[in-house]
C-alpha cells in the first residue's frame, strides 16, 4: 500500500538545490544524496485545501495571455502541482536525479472549471516506468478534487535519457503534423524569468544564456508548460468545460525567439501545433478534445 505523506507548505529554493546535488561529482556518493534505487517510490504526496484566487492566478494569466473570468486557467493548476514534483522527484527513494529529466509529454483532462474560492486538494504520485525510444520514461500523475470530487487530473511524462530501446521502446503519444500558418509570437529574452516567478519552475535552463550552457544548452529555453499554457489561451474560447489537452514537446524554443501557432479543427476538438516560422519544424504538437 502506497505511504501518502502531507505537505504543509510548497518546496522553496531548497528543492532545486536537492535537484542539482545528485549531478554533482562526489557530491553525489555522498550518504542522502546518491542514488540507490533502480524503482519508482510507492509514495503519495498530498496538498490539502488550496485557496484558488483571483489574485494568484492574475499574474499567471497575464504571461500566458488568458482573459480576466472567474474560473482558473485550465493549465494553471498545474502549478499547484508542480511542487509535489519537484519533492517526489529529489526525494531520496527516487531513482534518478531531478535535474536532467526531459518534459516530454502533458495531457491534461478538466472535468470541469474551478471558480476562484474553491479549495482543492492536490495528490501526486510516479508511476509507469518504462523502456522508451531515447531512454527510460516515467509519468507523474496528479489528481485534484474539490470536497471528495475529481475536477482535474494531469499526466507529466518525463525522460531519462540513456539505455533506450529504439526498436520496441515507447515511442510516445502519436499526433497529427498541423501546418502552423496563424499568428507569430515573439517571445522575450526575459520569458523564462518572468513565467518562473509565477509558476514556480525555476529550473536554470530556462533563466539565463550562462545559467543554460552550464547544463549543456547552447541559450536559455522557453518553459514547455508556458508553450502549453499560451496554446490554451489561444484557443481557450473554442474549448469546452471539459476538455483533454495533450501536448508532446518536440524541440526548445531558444530565448530571445519567435514562433508561429496553427490549429485545425478534427472531430471532438483541435489539433494544433507551435512550430519554427523559418522552417515549419514542430516545438510542440498538441490536441483537445471534449470530455
């Protein structure tokens, strides 16, 4: 039976610390830092009572461009969740280390809208560790109810990279090629800095040029979640209530940058893509569908 620990208040600064430590040469044989088990931990983590407001979401919604209502954002919960990751994921019976893990996939299914003055309850567990085409994959999914009801749920994939198996490894969710040929978006240098400060994701690849290369990218990249989060914003009016958005993240987007948004409407919702305007290679390839 799985243990299922409360936590009291988010993980701070701390937490990434705890994520880069078990990357650190010698550091990482150290005792409460190495790395010792090869399985994903039977452990629950659980927030109790989060207070949906208006005033935590307001700036949330300005970065990824959602209008003012009095619901929250569908992908905004995720940053509720996000630091039960973070603390599953450098908790010492986790297998590998937080920093290095590649975001490759989000699918996230709303059962329908939470109104600001809600309380939610937020559970966070690993599960699903597999073989995959570039390495070893896992999920972590997220469960958020309101007085006993599920109302949102959410599963963040994420890669090992290494020891892949490209003949029968997982190779991923299998999405349309959509032809972007809607707006560009340009996105600034500071982007990273700012969707950090609201998301809570402080990870350095995305902060500065140096903070970036020193975790071998050539410049600092655009949070996929953001990407997501501006892809719903763009087609939040065409959405229903309850609605799945998967999304797979296919290529960074270098900061400063530009990018180009297309969507096609399907049977049951859209496809839609965020791709390079030189090029037309995908950054992300996403769709919706009602629930």
């Amino acid at each position: 039976m799985a243990e299922t620990r409360i936590v009291d208040s988010p993980a701070g600064a701390g937490a990434m610390l705890k994520a880069v430590l078990p990357t650190v040469p010698g550091i990482n044989q150290l005792p409460g830092v190495k790395k010792t088990s090869r399985e994903l931990p039977d452990l629950v983590l659980r927030r109790e009572g989060v207070e949906i407001t208006r005033e935590a979401v307001a700036p949330y919604a300005a970065i990824a461009g959602f209008p003012t209502k009095d619901v929250a954002p569908l992908p905004y919960v995720h940053n509720l969740a996000f630091p039960l990751h973070m603390a599953l994921l450098t908790d010492q019976s986790f297998p590998f280390a937080a920093m290095g893990l590649v975001h490759l996939e989000n699918s996230i299914s709303q059962l329908r809208p939470i109104a600001f003055g809600e309380k939610v309850d937020v559970e966070v567990k690993a599960a699903n560790l597999r073989k995959s085409t570039k390495g070893k994959a896992f999920d972590m999914l997220t469960t958020v109810s309101v007085g006993g009801e599920t109302v949102w749920e959410e599963t963040s994939t994420y890669l090992r990279v290494g020891g892949g198996d490209k003949e029968n490894g997982d190779a991923g969710m299998a999405l349309s090629d959509v032809e972007a040929t809607g707006a560009i978006w340009s996105l600034p240098t500071d982007l990273g800095r700012r969707y950090a400060a609201v998301s809570g994701d402080r990870n350095p690849i995305h902060l500065y040029p140096l903070t970036a290369k020193a975790l071998g990218f050539k410049g600092h990249i655009a949070h996929g979640m953001w990407t997501m989060s501006k892809a719903v914003a763009t087609l939040e009016a065409r959405l229903p209530d309850a609605v799945r958005v998967d999304v797979a993240f296919k290529t960074p987007i270098f900061l400063p940058g530009k990018v180009r948004f297309g969507a096609v409407p399907v049977d049951g919702g859209l496809d839609f893509a965020v791709t390079n305007p030189r090029n037309g290679a995908p950054h992300v390839l996403g769709r919706t569908r009602a629930l």
